[in-house]
C-alpha cells in the first residue's frame, strides 16, 4: 500500500486481487470494461485502487457471482438508486433457474429407477414443457377420454387439479409431474378412466355432493379395513371361508348410496356382480394412481393404495358368486368316497411328506436367499410355509386349529428341527383311528388329508427346483393328484389377489409333476424329457 498526492491509501493491482480473491487478469479485465476505474497510475504505468475502488470489486464479484452481467453490474454499481430492481430481477431469473434445476433434478433421480433409454426421453420432454404446455397436456389427455360424457365433476375437478405445478413445487411434486405425465403418455390410463367415466354416466354419478363422497370413503373404509383383518387371519379370497367376508362387504354396500339400484335389494348373485363391476372399475392400478398424483400436485396427503384390497376382494366375488356357492360346489365333490391315491391317501400322503422331508434337511441357511417359482417367496419362505401347511392341517386334525400366526415365523434358527415337529404331530393326527371317515364341516376327514398332500407335493416340486434338485417327485402319486387339483381347483378365478396364477403349459412328455405344477400357474423350465405321463 502507498499513498497518493491525497494522502489516500493505494493498491496496486496484485494488493487488490489478493484483497478481493478475484485473478489479477480478472481485475485488469474489470477495469478494462468500466466496473471499476483506477485512481491513478504509477510512473511506470501501473494501475493503483482506492478503498472505494475495492469496495466496488467486492460488490461487483458478489453481483457476478449470483449470475449478472458485467453490463448488469456496471449499471447497478454506476446507478446505486437501481440496485433493488436489478436484484429484484436476479431473483427472479435465480428463482426459475432454480425450478429448472430442481425438476432436472428429479430427472436424474428418476433416471435411477429406469432403465430404458425411451423412459429417459419421455421424462426430460416433460421436464422441458411450459406451464402452459402442461396444462394442454392434461386437458386434451382429460377431454379426449371423456368425450361427451355427462360427467362435468371428473371434468372441471381434474382439470383444476392437474392444471400445473405448484408455484414452488417440493422435490415430491416434481416426480410426481414427470410420473403424471409418463401416465397419460401409456396406454393403460386412457381406456381405464373412460371406463370409469362411463360406468359414472350410466349409473347416475355424473355429480356428487359432499355427503354422498364422505358416505363412499367410509364405505371405502369399512370394506378395506374387513379384507385386511381376512388378510392377516390367512383367509385366500379364493377359499370358502372368504364367503362369509363377501357377505359383511355386501351388506354394507347393499344399505348405502354406492347400491344405484333400489331392486337390488339382498346379497344375491345379482348384488355380488353389481359390487364386482363398480370395483373393477374404480380400483384400476393405473386410475388409483392418477388420483394419487394429482392429490400430490394439490399439496393434499395421497390416500393408501387399495390395488391389493380390491384384488382380494374382487377375486373373492368372483369364487364365491353368491352365498354359499363355493362350499355347495365343494359339498359336491366331497360325496364322491372314491380314493384315486396309490396305497390309499394316508399312505400317499406318508409317502410324500417323507420325500419333502428329504429336501428340507438337504437345504442349507445359504440357500435361504434363492428365488423359488412361488413369485415373491424365497427358499426360506418356502421351508416357513411348508412348516405352517403341516402345522394347520395337523392342528384341524387334532381338533386344535391355530387362530393365527400364518405371517409369523415357523422355521427359527432350525428349519429341519421345526418341519420335523410339524410334520410329526400331522402325521400322529392323520393316523387317528377314523380320521379318514370323521366330518370336518361338509368335508370327510381323508380330504383334510388330501389337501395336506397336494400342499406338500407342490411347494416340494417348488423347492425342488429352486434348489436345482431333480422335481420328478412320486411320479405315480403326481399322475393321480392332476386329476384332483383340476376337480377342486379347475373352477378358481385366476387372478392377482387368487391363490393361483393362470395355468402354464407343459410339455406332453414331461414328469408328471411338471404338469401338476404348470396348472397350478408355475412356469415349466428345462423341462426333463423322457419321462412319460
């Protein structure tokens, strides 16, 4: 530092860098284009600052930092009084880099859980819309699905709803405008909201006040909250005991405004078909989701996905289509006193448990994480269920069924010493002197039995092959259970929420367990050949 001819202190241009943090180039620059003025020069030429000077660098490389111009900041320094609206302006500008960022962000984050180059495209073309381009997009999406339709509240709400995003969206509602706009791109969306549009014209839906739509999500309430108390109880929709589930449903719906016609009156064929359309057409994954989305983008909480509830209930519906029908169908089978099993069914079964039993000591704790054909359960799932089918049908034998505990854990830290117990106090219970012949509700004891073997004969080919062992199980006792899972199970909707996916095809010269398995819904791999039916 010196002082000039003022006795004001100088710099020079290195002093002034250092003091600013700014390059010298860059403070040569500076000066150059008029954002700073020297005060003088030495008698060798070189440039020399005052304090003012430097005051001006530091306001100057803040101003250039937040992303101004050096025409901007030689203005807003040149002219102090016009200092707030050039920020005022930089805020703006900074607010909207900001959205821009932060949906480029959500991109990328989203980008994650794609994994097709498609997927990435159709994200950043929205990610690039306009507010008013995406206003277009859910309108034309909106107004070509519905049409002429009669249903000015889907019109005018979802319009209001999904019109844009918020004007400082969360990271939440970003994704859930590139999710929204993916939705209306694919194929499933459109067809399923005019469905529901439809079904909403037809049965006068076309307005709802609030009464009637807090009557409907109480209804929502009651029914969802008695098929996840099914649910936990182990009942499948596709059983018998899910009749009595389908019968409380129905009569809540019955004495409701959901119930449009006043004929339907009592569960019946007719009321059970009336409620499976209505959830069919309400409960599409792809619709539930749309609502979702926009309660998102409305800054509202997103009511819980009921996809799984529906499922449930509607396959229930549908394998019991009215009171009693699946147990009437089940009485008939159970009259029929013949017994296809080699040896008979006790000993079958014997047989049977006795080789399943083989394959559970052979499974390892590291074989625990291996996929298994049944979708979702791994090896350890597996050898967990294979403990509970002997501990239910066991304790209905015994005269003891358990009243729960099918999602607890059965197998511990001793798979083979738990299924060994099980399959011992079933097998005690079976072989009670006139178990075949002692009445269970409408079924006679040998088809507890029964059921206990296909059980067993099934989930042992499933972890037969998930252990890459050979899955010709019992060859003769599999040809004689085809017949019998097609009688008792032939009839059972093949749907999500059943217990069975639809049945596989399975090569003519496949084990004969292989055929059993694919008509129960599992995929037949590399088939064995050489094995005759």
């Amino acid at each position: 530092m010196r002082r000039d001819n003022a006795s004001r202190p100088t710099w020079s241009i290195g002093a002034v860098a250092r003091q600013t943090g700014l390059p010298v180039k860059v403070v040569r620059h500076w000066s150059d284009v008029g954002v700073v003025t020297p005060v003088g020069r030495t008698d060798g030429g070189y440039r020399r600052y005052d304090a003012a000077g430097v005051a001006r660098l530091h306001l100057a490389r803040t101003l250039r930092e937040l992303g101004l111009g050096l025409g901007e900041i030689r203005a807003a320094l040149d002219h102090e009084d016009g200092l707030p609206e050039v920020a005022a302006a930089q805020v703006e500008a900074l607010e909207a880099q900001i959205r821009r960022l932060r949906t480029h962000q959500a991109v990328l984050r989203t980008v994650t859980r794609r994994t097709t180059r498609e997927g990435l495209a159709l994200m950043t073309r929205h990610a690039r819309m306009s507010p008013a381009e995406r206003r277009e997009l859910v309108h034309d999406f909106l107004t070509g699905t519905l049409g002429d339709l009669e249903v000015p509240h889907f019109r005018e709400g979802l319009l209001a709803a999904g019109s844009d995003l918020p004007e400082d969206p969360s990271d939440e509602q970003v994704e859930a405008w590139l999710e929204l706009g993916e939705l209306i791109a694919d194929g499933e969306l459109r067809p399923a909201m005019r469905r529901l549009a439809e079904y909403a014209a037809r049965h006068g839906r076309a307005g709802q006040d609030s009464d009637v739509a807090e009557e409907m999500r109480a209804l929502t309430d009651t029914w969802t909250a008695r098929v996840r108390s099914a649910v936990r109880a182990g009942i499948a929709a596709d059983s018998p005991a899910a009749d009595q589930v389908v019968a409380d449903i129905v009569a809540a719906w019955l004495a409701g405004r959901a119930n449009t016609d006043p004929a339907v009156a009592s569960d019946g064929v007719e009321a059970r078909e009336r409620l499976h359309e209505q959830l069919t057409t309400a409960a599409e994954p792809a619709v539930e989701r749309f609502w979702q989305l926009l309660c998102v983008l409305g800054g509202r909480p997103a009511p819980a996905g009921i996809a799984e509830e529906g499922r449930w209930l509607t396959t229930a519906l549908r394998a019991n289509p009215a009171p009693g029908a699946r147990d009437a169908r089940l009485e008939a089978l159970y009259t029929d006193d013949t017994d296809p099993w080699p040896g008979g069914v006790l000993d079958a079964f014997t047989r049977v448990q006795d080789t399943v039993r083989a394959l559970v000591r052979g499974a390892a704790p590291d074989d625990f994480g291996l996929p298994t054909p049944c979708a979702d359960w791994t090896v350890r799932d597996l050898l967990d269920h294979l403990v509970w089918e002997n501990i239910i049908w066991g304790g209905l034998a015994h005269g003891t069924p358990p009243t729960g505990g099918h999602a607890e854990d059965h197998i511990g830290d001793d798979h083979v010493a738990a299924f060994e117990a099980a399959a011992a106090r079933a097998r005690d219970a079976f072989r009670q002197p006139g178990m075949l012949e002692r009445s269970f509700g409408p079924a006679p004891g040998r088809r507890v039995v029964e059921q206990l073997l296909v059980e067993l004969l099934v989930h042992g080919w499933d972890l037969a092959t998930a252990l890459g062992r050979d899955r010709d199980l019992e060859p003769d006792i599999a040809r004689a259970a085809l017949p019998v899972v097609r009688e008792i199970h032939g009839g059972l909707p093949r749907t999500a929420g059943g217990s069975f996916a639809a049945a596989q095809p399975a090569p003519a010269h496949a084990p004969a367990l292989d055929h059993v398995a694919a008509f129960l819904g599992r995929r037949i791999a590399n088939p064995t050949a050489g094995h005759p039916m």
